[in-house]
C-alpha cells in the first residue's frame, strides 16, 4: 500500500495526562485506510515531517487518534503543540510501516510498549479483539511512574472484559494507588526488561510486537531471546530505523 498525502481536519485535542495529549484527525474514509499497526507522518513544515503511531484501527469513518508526548524542551515537540492549538487543518503522510498485525495469524499476542509507544498497540489490540475475541494476548506498557500510564482505565477494561486478556502495569517508581482489582491486573515495579526477565513467560508460540525507544527495544529482545522466540514472529518499527549490528 502506497503512502498518500492528504489535508486532515483537526476535529479534537484533549489532555489524556499533563504530559500527553489526544489528536482526533477527520478525513476521506478511502484515503486513511491503513493496516492496524501503522504510523503516518505529520507535516510541520514544507521540509519537517514527524511520524507518529496511528492509535485507533482502520475505520470507516474517515477518523484516526493519535497519542502525542508533549516534550517542552524539543523545538518540533513545542512547534507541534502550538500548530495544534491554532490549526485546522494539517498535512498528514500515511501509511507507514511494516509492523502490522497480520491478517491469518492467531498466535498469542505478546505487546511490549513504553510511554506512547501504547499507541501503537491500542490499535493492534482493538483489531485483534475485533477478529479474534478469544486471542491470548498479554500487554505490558512501562512508564517510569504511575500518571505515565494516560489510559489505564481502558487497558484495565480490557482485562476486565475479556477472559484471554492480562494487563501488566510497569513503573519504575511505586504506584501512586493500586491498580483496579482483578486477577489479569498486574504490577511490576523496575524496568521492563527486568520484569520480562522475572516473569514465567514462554514467548516461542507468540507474536511479538515492541515499541518504544531503542534502547528499551533491544533490552527486552535481549532478554526474550534467552526465554525463547520464533525471530520471524517479532516485530517493531524500531528494527527498520534503529537497527543495530548483531556481531
């Protein structure tokens, strides 16, 4: 699928925590199809282009969501929360990216997101709900504090609604308060390459899906790796712009 560029109306931004914030982008049903998983780039200039993760599946509403980390100290992050506040209308480039769920796969799902990298996998779990309802799927979302998590309420949903569902909280400081009650509703306290490393998981029979920085990428492949995985069943977008060197 080829990538389309097109003008977007801006139809809502709302504060999902102090630091993160929601976009609602309106356009042709036709012209926004993408596959769950994908990313489209937003156009702050003639020459800037910003990628971000599409949250929300391919609708027929001519509707997409997007998470957007708000980082003062970031000249395109601060030009994008004033462009946001004043425009109408923005320049999008979609689709992109090859990590996207795959149509014939029902697999266990294993989704390892840090910060916004959630948006990513808010989409690949709405889809998979949609296809398969009884699909495994295990989501752990890291952040370094509690507040972090802008959507827990909607993950704890999901746990709460769906038998083959677990959601796994990671904070590197303590919870600011306890976690809903139910038994798919776990919290793990450190980084998220060190809860993966302590947890009874068995990852070879799943799809893998990572997204966040680098870094923490490659941390818990690491540590999936010695646990056991099938490498073609892994996926991230990271592996297309950050790869690294086995040797």
């Amino acid at each position: 699928m080829s990538a389309r560029t097109m003008t977007c109306l801006v139809t809502e931004v709302e504060d999902l925590n102090p630091d993160v914030f929601g976009v609602t982008l309106e356009g042709r049903a036709e012209a926004l199809v993408h596959e769950p998983g994908q990313y489209l780039e937003l156009a702050l200039d003639e020459y800037t282009w910003v990628p971000f993760s599409i949250a929300s599946g391919s609708r027929d509403d001519g509707r997409l969501e997007l998470h957007v980390q708000h980082w003062p100290e970031r000249s395109n992050s601060a030009r994008l929360r004033e462009l946001l506040q004043v425009a109408e209308q923005l320049t999008v480039r979609l689709p992109g990216g090859d990590c996207k769920l795959a149509d014939n796969s029902t697999r266990p799902l294993l989704l390892i997101a840090a910060g916004t990298g959630f948006a990513q996998m808010k989409a690949l779990i709405e889809a998979a709900l949609a296809r398969h309802p009884e699909r495994r799927i295990d989501l752990w979302w890291a952040a370094r504090e509690h507040r972090e998590l802008y959507l827990e309420p909607l993950a704890t949903r999901w746990a709460q609604t769906y038998p083959h569902f677990t959601f796994h909280a990671v904070t590197e400081l303590p919870l600011a308060e306890p976690l809903a009650e139910g038994e798919r509703l776990i919290h793990h306290q450190g980084r998220i390459d060190e809860a993966l490393e302590a947890a009874d998981i068995d990852p070879i029979e799943c799809d893998i899906y990572l997204s966040g920085s680098p870094g923490m990428v490659y941390a818990c492949l690491d540590v999936l790796e010695d646990k056991g995985i099938d490498e073609a069943r892994v996926f991230s977008d990271v592996f297309s712009y950050a790869p690294r060197d086995k040797a």
